[in-house]
C-alpha cells in the first residue's frame, strides 16, 4: 500500500521518535504509581517528571497539571467541574465545548473572531459567577482568538476564563500567566505525543475542580484512575520537545513557509478560491481553502484518490458529512462553507507534499471547468 | 512511601533489642501503642542508683518507621539521666530519622514510650514523690 | 494476520536487583506482544480512526474495530456492545452514574457490596446525595455475597444492581452466573466490575445475564489509559454521557479514540482469550506452592478470603502479630502491596478485609501477593525465602509475638489506643 501525502495533522498526527521510545519504554517498564514499593515509586517519578514537563511548556505551576484522557474530557472536566455557574463559549467551540450543557453562545465576526463587545455585555446581564469557554486556535480554520484580551474582560466582570488550546498547543507559545486564563485544555497528539492524554491546567493549584471521575484519590482528587502512565510521559517528551521547537527551532516558521506558499500558489492558479481567515492571525500549519462551487466532500475524495490526505470539517464529525458549524457561525455565504477544505501541515510535511497537492487539486479544478493558470511554480 | 537512610539502617539493624527483667526494680517498662492502631511498642530502661539509665532495651510491632524510632531513642536515652531522657521531644526524632508528615505518629509513640518507662520505674521505686518536688 | 496464541508467551527478564514482582492485582507489565502490536500505530499508520477520508483514517478505523471485536470475543459480547474508555474506573462511573441519571425518572435506588474498589463506592455516594438510594450488601467470612440477602435487597426501584466479579485484594470471585439470573428475574440491570476478571476466569455475557461490565487495560497485560464497558443492546441498556462532544461510540463516550491503546487493549484480550486455560492451571501450581512453603515454615498465618472461589494469581494472607507496612519494607526484594495499592498511601486498614470481620489487628498484618503471567516458580522459592526470613526477623522484635509465645492473649490487655 502506498502511502499518501498526509496533510490533516489537525486529525491526526505521528508521535515524534523521541516520544515512540519513550512510551515503548513506560509501556515495558511501567508500575502502578500508586503502588509504594521501587517500581511504584519509579512510575509516580515518571509522571511527576512528565507533569513539570507539561507545565512548563505552558508556564504553570506543575500542580496544577491535572492529566485527563485528552482533551475532551479536559474540556468536559472544567465545564463540569466549576459548580453552578453560567457556562458561555464562543459559536466556533469544538463540540466537546458546545455540547457540554453551554448556556450562552458568543457570537463571532465574519473572520471567526470572537465578538468582545457582546461577550461583555453578556457578562454584564449576568448576576451569578459565569465561566467563559474560548479556544485558542480553532480546529477547523486555524484562527486565534483573542484570548488575552477576552481573559481581561472575563475578570473584570468577575468570570471564571477557560482556554481550549488542545489545537494550538506546541504550535504556538503559550503561557498561561501572559494569557491570564483560569483553564488551559491541552491534548498530546496534535503536538507529536501519543493519543488518549491530555490535561487541565489551572492557574490556582487548589482550585477546587470537582472531579468527573470519582474512586481513587490520583490527580490531587481531582481525576480518579490509574494514570496512563505511557500516555503522560510521552505527553511529557512531546511537550519538552515542543518547548525546544518554539523556542528557537526553525521548524515552525518552516511550516508557515510551505502553509503561506500552498495558500499564495492556490490564489494565484484558482482565482475563485479563498483562503477563509487569511486577514487574521492563525496557526501556522492550517489552511481552510474554499472552492465555491464544489463541494469540500469531493475535494477531499478526489484528493484522496490523488493520494493526498486532507478533511472537511473536523474530524469527530467528518463521518456524518455534515456542514461544518464553525463556517456557519462565522457567517459565510452556503457555497463558500460547503466548499472549504482543511488542510493541516506537521513537521514531518516537506515542499514536495505542497506540490503534490497543489497539482492534484489544480487538476481537479481543471477537470470541474475552472481555469486554472499555469502550473504551480518550484518550490 | 520512600524511606530515609537512617530508618533503613535502624530498621535492618535494630539497636538494643530484647528484653531486660520487667521484675527488676531498677528496670521500668513501658508499652505503648495497640495493635488495632498498627503500633505497639515495648520499651524498657535500667537506672543507676544514680539515676542514670545504664541500659535499654525494645521490642516494636509496627512500620519501618515505628521499629527506627524506638532503636534510635534506646540508643539516646543510654547514659542519659531521667530528666534528660524525659526531655527528648517527638520532633527531634521525626527529624533525625526524616519521617513524613504521615509517620509522625512513629515518633509521638516513641516520645510516649519513654515517658512510660520512666513513669513506670518512679512508680517502682517509689520516686514519684521526689519527682513532684 | 498471524493466530492468537502463536507466538509464544515470552519471558520477561528482571534487571539485576530489581524486586521479584508480585502485584498483578495493583498493574501488570504490558506483555511484549502488545506493546509490538500496538507500536506501528504511534509513527507509521497514525491517523485519526475517526477521519473517514483517506487511507490512514480508514486503517486506523479498521485496527479499533478489529480490537473491539477482540474485547466482545473474550465475554461473549458483540462488538457493538462494546465502547472504549479511559479505563475501568471511567467504566465504573460512566455505567454507574450513566444509568442512574437516564432512568432516574421510574428508578432510584442501586444495590452494591461493600467491598466494591473505591470508585464505584465513591461514585454511589456521589449519587447518594443527589438523592439516590444505596444499598451496600455486607459480605460472608469467606468474602462472597449472600444470593439471599441480594434477592431481599431488590425492589422495584432497583435500576442496577453492581457487584464486582473478582475483588482486587482476595481476588475471591463472585457468583456471577447466580446474581444474573436474581438481577434479570427482578428487572434491574446488572453491572459487573471485571477489571480484576477478565482473562482470569471464563465469562459470558449471556449466560451470566451480564447488562453492563467494566473492564481495564492495564490489569490483563495491556497498557494503562484504556478500558472498555460492555453495554448490552438487547435488552438494551442506556446511558447518559459523562464525557460529551463528537459522539463517537454510539454518543455515550466522545473523544477520538486513541488507536495505539485500543489495539494494545484488544490484542491483550486475545492473548489472554488464547491462554487461559493453561495459565489458570499453571498459577494455580505456583499459588499452591507459595501457600505451601509459608505454611510449612511460619506458624500463625492466616488466608483472608475463600481459598476455592478465588482466581489463581492471588493471596492475601495475615501475618500474626507483624506489622504489614513493616513488613514490606522488610521484604523489599519482593514487590507487593499491603492492602490496596490506592489505600495505601493512608494509615487506615483494608476495609475489604474488615468487611470480611477480620480484626483490625489482624487487618494490619496483611499483604497481598499477586502472581502473573511472568511469575517463575524460581520466583516464588524467593519470595518463600524472603518472606520466611523478614517474619522470624520481625516476629522476634515484636512484643505482641513474645506474649503469644507466653499464652497472653493480646485482647485481654487494655490498649490505650491513640
């Protein structure tokens, strides 16, 4: 079987080398951490080590770091575990958000950012304590948030303030103290660690988060369960990793330097094709490539049968083929949202993976009756 | 639980155990603790007509940390007059030994068992009263 | 695909000085065979199970899929009865609070044991105060429930009665078959805990009218992170959600499923579905040796639990009058636990082994030997020797010995308890 040009690391993503050894190596070598005995207290050590890891990728306190099974239940934990409370989250949440009993929606503008103005009158029609759900980057699109400024509002009015950044961590700096969030949702796999990890992280350690998993007293109370002790120190590899990569590393502007040429030479040989959010800061790795007039599902069958793996919409919801609701809520006209396509980059995605897309979709586009000029140029 | 060096030591090579004659008139005993609590601890001391305690001697059923705290105070009251020995605090042990919060206990026992003996052996020789003085 | 079974069990070679490990109840080591099956999916084939457009999201699909099969087989499920979840306490939450919540409307009241793991007694108090009735069924000496006193427990009001399959420190093993058969004559769901269960002994869903069971990843040789409840469809059992958003498996757990981990977990099922039989009989040898050398060699000790209805790779015996954590740290060439590894970081005694109405005293003096599929019988002469020699070594500093020596019985003394 051959293998197809991967770019839908928003999906999915290979665990970096580094991060394989290291969970290969808990998975043969691991003890229970609660256990008192050498190969107990090993496996507590591990975690321990992976929690300062995580931790300090964000600029938190390590207590804070509560690990999870990724980020839905991250997502899941904090809006369960707030008490009573208002709960609002912005109309392009990922539905691990939305559909997470969200009392109040907040409105976006036409490039998907968050509405400041109706967040804070919401705020201020409120007379209980809300919880105020944002996420950093958004899956879909890439766009970032407003985070540190909506963070500002939320505690001027005395909310609590929620930060997904399941999609933009190890993409992006990120510190919880410059964004001043409460919450932090992190998922390891999107930043090349394994699946099936992910954390909370509170900016106040003894935050009393009520616990959704209850038996055991794992996680400071606050997630009961044995850890997934391969999972968290590969999450922790990853994030040291990650850590190293923004801080210096050439990857990431790599990556935006294939992301902004796919989008230039897509422009240029399709005309009607729009980039959506191209006006606003995004990830780096993230393109949203609408084609009016052929629907995303197709581009991506075509594109696959091209041997070149790219989504519609999300994940999660891809298998229902249905529209996506993040493009709704920003407002976009029907033909451009059901045109749009994902395309997601990752360290491993070299220039030749753009030009294989480019001439694949080009093609397309040709074969559907639009023009096209020229083929794409060089890398 | 990781346990310090020292209670190692003194757990794989406990100082002073046995027994001395409970009859004795210069041997007071005390035993304290129970069972149902996880730690009893047995520990006996032999004065000197001169009032200092010439021998000790324990016996601990309980943790690492229980066994550590008697051998290490039958090894610091020897040679100790009464009110010195009498003088020895929980926390001096709990800090030569490094116990954890949750051992603590450990060292308030051993604390216990020495006032013990001693008020047993005041009580024998009828040193009470000189005591109150 | 090569057979289940084929390649053979391997051996797991100790690091020089590290402990003989004897815990299998608190985790196991994830056998080589799993950790091989389940490392392709980390780096090469590593897409989202849940994209539904090109190759590596279909591969990925097709592993999680042919592992759930693999957990059905080894219960006698069908693989859509199955959904994965973080691990066997999510399991026990989700099915617990899951059916309390969807039928609280025509039901509120839950029969438990009192020696259920602490998750799902944590989780009925939970529901206890939101308003729920629990009932906590008391056990026998031996530490099975009595078929009676669950029969009287059950009433109308009974949405799902949850009693473990195998308890985690006497490994003593449930009559499953039995409090089916009660559960689905009186109509209430029954929920079993079998992280302790499967691969050990033969299950059925079916024939033991199992409605929902919990089952873990890391307790049958298959990574931590990962478990699986059982939810039957016919007749059908339904849940509320604790973890929403996405809706994979079925809309009663969201989240992408983590494809490394759920073919760890289904490859793990098949090994153990594969080698059953062989392993029980072979465990049995090694537990039977192990008992038999202790007896031979230490007076006053004690079996905690029905020696008969117990899964082969567990022991938990009391020490007379030494002190467990003591003891521990005196057999520190071995790797056990005393009490339950999540109890243990507290002071306070098993309440498994009270609730069997071991005294406390006794309670104290207990450790629990978990024997696995990389126990060696060279292991268990060891561990005979080790323990031998660190109960005389205590034995003769312990106070309480020496009165037994001298026929006082401890219980005439007045203890000044603190």
């Amino acid at each position: 079987m051959s293998r197809a040009v991967y770019l839908d690391h928003n999906a999915g993503a290979p665990a970096r080398p580094e991060v394989a050894a290291a969970v290969a190596e808990a998975l043969l070598h691991g003890g229970n951490p609660s256990s008192i005995h050498a190969s107990g207290r090993a496996a507590r050590q591990r975690i321990e080590q992976a929690r300062a890891q995580v931790a300090a990728l964000v600029e938190a306190d390590p207590a804070g770091v509560i690990f999870t099974s990724g980020g839905t239940e991250a997502n899941a934990l904090v809006l369960a575990g707030c008490g009573r409370i208002i709960r609002m989250a912005s109309a392009v949440e990922h539905p691990s958000v939305l559909d997470a009993g969200i009392d109040r929606i907040i409105p976006v503008d036409g490039n998907g950012i968050v509405d400041l103005a109706a967040l804070d009158a919401m705020l201020a029609a409120e007379s209980g304590l809300a919880l105020v759900s944002l996420m950093l980057a958004n899956n879909e699109t890439g766009i970032i948030q407003p985070v540190a400024e909506a963070a500002a509002l939320c505690h001027a009015r005395g909310a609590l303030f929620h930060c997904d950044a399941a999609q933009a961590v190890g993409r992006m700096k990120l510190s919880i103290r410059y964004f001043n969030a409460d919450f932090l949702t992190l998922s390891a796999h999107k930043m090349g660690g394994p699946s099936g990890v992910g954390a909370v992280v509170m900016a106040d350690p003894e935050f009393r988060m009520a616990p959704i998993l209850l038996g055991g007293g794992q996680e400071r109370r606050r997630r009961a369960g044995t850890e997934n002790l391969s999972g968290i120190v590969g999450f922790g590899t990853a994030a040291a990793l990650a850590g190293d990569d923004l801080s210096g590393g050439d990857t990431i502007s790599e990556i935006c330097g294939l992301r902004d040429r796919l989008e230039r030479e897509a422009a240029r040989m399709v005309p009607e094709a729009r980039v959506i959010g191209q006006a606003v800061a995004r990830l780096p790795n993230t393109t949203c490539l609408a084609l009016p007039g052929l629907a995303g599902q197709t581009q991506v069958m075509a594109l696959d049968l091209a041997g070149v793996a790219v989504s519609a919409g999300a994940a999660c919801s891809s298998g229902k083929v249905t529209e996506s609701r993040v493009l709704a809520a920003m407002g976009l006209e029907p033909e451009i949202r059901g045109s749009a396509i994902r395309i997601s980059m990752g360290r491993d995605t070299r220039s030749e993976d753009v030009d294989c897309f480019l001439a694949a979709w080009a093609e397309l586009a040709r074969r559907k009756g639009y023009t096209v000029n020229g083929a794409a140029a060089a890398a | 639980m990781a346990y310090s060096d020292k209670v190692i030591d003194h757990y794989e090579h406990p100082r002073n155990v046995g027994a001395l004659d409970k009859d004795d008139g210069a041997v007071g005993t005390g035993l304290v603790g129970a069972p149902a609590c996880g730690d009893v601890m047995k520990l006996q001391i032999k004065v000197s007509a001169e009032g200092i305690i010439e021998d000790a001697k324990f016996k601990t059923f309980g943790c690492g940390s229980a066994i550590a705290s008697s051998s290490l105070v039958t090894e610091w009251v020897k040679g100790k007059t009464l009110d010195e020995a009498a003088s020895i605090k929980n926390t001096d042990i709990a800090q030569e030994l490094a116990l954890p919060p949750v051992k603590i206990h450990c060292s308030v026992l051993a604390e216990d068992a020495i006032k013990a003996a001693i008020a047993d052996y005041k009580k024998k020789s009828g040193k009470d009263e000189e005591a109150a003085e | 695909m090569t057979a289940i079974g084929a390649k053979p069990c391997p051996t797991l070679s100790r690091p020089k000085g590290a402990p003989v490990y004897l815990d299998y109840q608190a985790t196991t080591p994830c056998d080589p065979r799993v950790v091989e099956a389940m490392l392709p999916w980390f780096t090469e084939k590593f897409g989202n199970p849940h994209s539904r457009n090109h190759l590596y999201g279909w591969e990925a699909e097709e592993a999680v899929e042919k592992a759930r099969e693999q957990i059905a087989a080894i219960i006698g499920a069908d693989a859509k009865e199955v959904i994965f979840t973080s691990g066997a306490t999510e399991s026990n939450n989700l099915a617990l609070k899951g059916v309390a919540h969807f039928y609280k409307d025509k039901k509120n009241h839950i029969v438990t044991v009192v020696t259920e793991h602490k998750c799902v007694l944590d989780t009925c108090r939970y529901l206890e105060q939101e308003g729920f009735q629990v009932t906590y069924l008391p056990v026998q000496a031996n530490g099975l429930i009595d078929l009676a006193e669950l029969e009287a427990a059950i009433t109308d009001q009974t949405a799902i009665v949850s009693v473990m399959a195998v308890n985690n420190e006497i490994g003593v093993i449930q009559p499953l078959a039995e409090i089916g058969a009660l559960c689905r004559k009186k109509g209430a769901f029954f929920h079993t805990d079998c992280a302790q269960a499967v691969g050990k002994i033969p299950l059925d869903v079916n024939a033991m009218n199992i409605d929902l069971m919990s089952i873990s990843g890391h307790k049958i040789y298959g990574p931590k992170g990962i478990g699986a409840l059982f939810v039957r469809r016919r007749p059908r059992v339904r849940l509320v959600p604790l973890i929403t958003g996405g809706g994979q498996e079925r809309g009663m757990r969201s989240g992408t499923l983590p494809t490394p981990l759920c073919v760890g977990i289904g490859e793990a099922c098949a090994i153990a579905q594969a080698e059953m039989a062989s392993e029980a009989e072979r465990l049995t040898g090694l537990r039977n040796r192990l008992l038999g050398g202790l007896r031979q060699r230490l007076p006053e000790i004690y079996v905690n639990g029905d020696l008969d209805n117990r899964i082969p790779g567990n022991l938990n015996i009391s020490f007379a009058f030494v002190e467990g954590e003591g003891l521990m740290m005196g057999v520190k060439e071995l790797a056990v636990s005393s009490g339950s590894a999540c109890t243990s970081a507290s002071l306070e005694p098993s309440y498994v082994l009270r609730a069997l109405g071991v005294d406390v005293e006794m309670a104290h003096t207990s450790l629990r030997f978990g024997l696995g599929r990389f126990t060696s019988g060279e292991d268990i002469d060891f561990a005979i020797d080790h323990i031998v020699e660190a109960v005389e070594h205590l034995r003769a500093m312990s106070p309480l010995w020496d009165m037994h020596l001298d026929g006082v019985d401890i219980k005439s003394i007045q203890w000044a308890e603190h």
